[in-house]
C-alpha cells in the first residue's frame, strides 16, 4: 500500500517537513507465514546473500554468532552457498586448534552444533576430529549437575560460578548432534544432561543455573534450545513441553533477555518451530512487526534489546556493538 515509501516527520531548525525513505517491497505477510510465504523467503534469501557477500575469504571463524551466520547458509540448501559452508567448516575444524581461552563454552557450544550439522548434511569426515575433541572437552567440563558453567573445567569447579544454562543447553544439544555424527561422546555426560535439563519438562521453563524452574514462557532462548535438543533426542513429550512453552511467549518475554535478547531471538523461533505449522504461524503472526524493525535494508539484522534498562546496555554493549555480523545468522535461520 505504501509503495514502499517511509514517510517521516522531519524537524530542522524549528521547520517540520517530511522525509521520504525508498524502501525495496517485499509484500505482505500470508497467515501461514514463515510457510508458503513469499515475503518470508524473500527474508530468508536477503539475509543468506548478505552473509555469503560480506563472509571473511577463509570462512567464517568459531565463535557465538559467526558458526550460525554459516548455519544459515547451510540451511538455505543452496548450491550457491556451499563452498561458503565448506570454508567456514574446514576454518573451525582442520584449520583451527580447540583452546580453553575466555569464556570457552558459548563459543564450543555453538561452533560444534554448525560442524555436526554440517558433518550430517555433507558427510565430510575432515571435521569429525574436531567435532570429537569438542565433545570430549565438554564431557570432562560439565558440572556435577550435567550443566555447564562459563567455562568448562574438568573436576566439576567452574570458575566464577556454576551452572549457566543459557550456553549449557547448546552444549548438550552439541553432545547430542556428536552422538548422531558417530563419534566417541562420554554416555554418563550425555545422560547427566537429559537427567538435569529433562526434569524441568512439565514444571515449567529451564532456569539461569541449577535453580527451580523459570516462569519465562521463552525463559531467554533456553526453552527454545532445549526443545530442539529433546527433538534431536525423539524425546516428544519433553520436546513439546518446551516447545510449546516458547510458542506462548508474548511480546515481553520474546523482546527481553538476560544481556539483551539475542539468544532469545535466535533460539525461541527454533524451539517454537517444533509445535506444529499451526502454532508457529500464530506464534509469528504476534512478533513479524517487530522483526521488520530489528531488520535492515540490505537484509542483516540488528537485536533490538531494552533501551531503558540495564539489559539493553548490556545488550548494546555486547550485540549491538559488533555489527549485523553478529547477529544476522542466528535471526535468519527461523525463516
């Protein structure tokens, strides 16, 4: 209806105007969207573009948001994409040494989940090492719980403090995926996590550590995550718990989170999906507004956390700071 034009109210030096913005039309929404959806795909096709023409010569590198900047090429299913993928696999792989520096396991986490993903999709077994030492590195740091912390450190002492669930569910979904790929993954790690994170099933959402359950219907992205995980397991009941759970999130609970909502973004969509066509359209049919807002016109995205509390400075500080490199893949992929 607008032609693509935004109209803005202009005020300079005490003189109102209006501002005209061209923006590309991308069409409407249908009531089934992401599915069947024109617009949706439009989304998904600008956002995988973007990461292929600003994606590093080498690859994408480990890390938090760039392993699902290249998952979000992988998942296109493009043939355009695959040398993409390709690179990014063997630079987190065959090209890179696992080390403990910082906060090691956001970066384990989630940079293992893309390699056994990618190991599943193409059969490329250069990435198997890596894939093994990740889990083997995981196993030997997980928290008595079946948690991790921070970092993971053998011996169940993380430093700082103990379980954060937040990484912990992407690790285990990680263990999970290394399973399936057919390497040595330590059973009783495994198990210790199905155990602790499978017990909030029917009690409500997973919590910030090993504490009682979480009120949150998105509770942050872990609920999310932890439907994906339980869904890699065949687990249905838990599975559906959690990702039903993550379709009822409102507005509030979908915006916020712990530092900004970044892992919220990218993890409660996913979660989400699991319920069923019918529950996720409705699900997004509450929130597609609000991600038109957090996308840009060359087809990144930009988290939009809290701008009037200390999450949002956190968030702005740790997300919005780094670019849509940061963020792009992780709100693409539940397109």
């Amino acid at each position: 209806e607008g032609r693509g034009e935004l109209k803005l109210l202009c005020v300079r030096d005490g003189e109102r105007g209006e501002l005209v913005i061209p923006l590309a039309v991308l069409g409407s929404y249908v009531e089934t969207a992401p599915f069947d959806c024109p617009k949706s795909e439009r989304i998904a096709t600008q956002a995988a573009v973007f990461l292929a023409e600003n994606m590093p010569a080498e690859g994408y590198s480990p890390g938090v948001g760039r392993p699902l900047n290249a998952a979000m090429l992988l998942a296109s299913e493009s043939a355009a994409y695959l040398d993409h993928v390709r690179r990014s696999a063997c630079r987190m792989s065959i090209d890179h040494t696992v080390n403990d520096a910082g906060h090691e396991t956001w970066r384990w986490g989630n940079t293992n989940v893309f390699l056994c993903e990618y190991y599943l999709a193409t059969g490329d077994a250069r990435v198997l090492p890596t894939i093994e030492e990740y889990c083997r590195v995981l196993a030997e740091g997980q928290c008595n719980p079946g948690t991790w912390g921070h970092r993971a450190v053998p011996d169940f002492i993380p430093p700082g403090y103990g379980s954060l669930n937040s990484s912990g569910v992407v690790c285990f979904l990680s263990l999970i995926l290394g399973d399936q790929c057919g390497v040595t993954v330590d059973q009783t790690a495994l198990r210790n996590s199905i155990r602790f994170y499978g017990s909030y099933a029917g009690r409500g959402g997973i919590p910030y550590g090993d504490h009682p359950p979480s009120y949150n219907a998105s509770s942050n992205g872990k609920n999310g995550a932890a439907a994906v995980a339980f869904g890699q397991l065949g687990a249905g009941p838990a599975a559906q718990w959690f990702s039903r759970l993550a379709c009822s999130s409102n507005l509030e609970a979908f915006e916020g989170g712990h530092t900004g909502n970044f892992f919220n973004q990218t993890w409660t969509p996913l979660g989400a999906s699991l319920a069923g066509r019918e529950n996720y359209a409705a699900f997004w049919s509450r929130f597609n507004s609000y991600r038109d807002l957090a996308r840009r016109r060359d087809g990144s995205f930009m988290t939009q956390p809290f701008p009037h509390t200390r999450e949002g400075d956190l968030g702005t500080g740790n997300y919005v700071s780094k670019g849509p490199m940061w963020t792009s893949g992780g709100f693409a992929l539940s397109y």
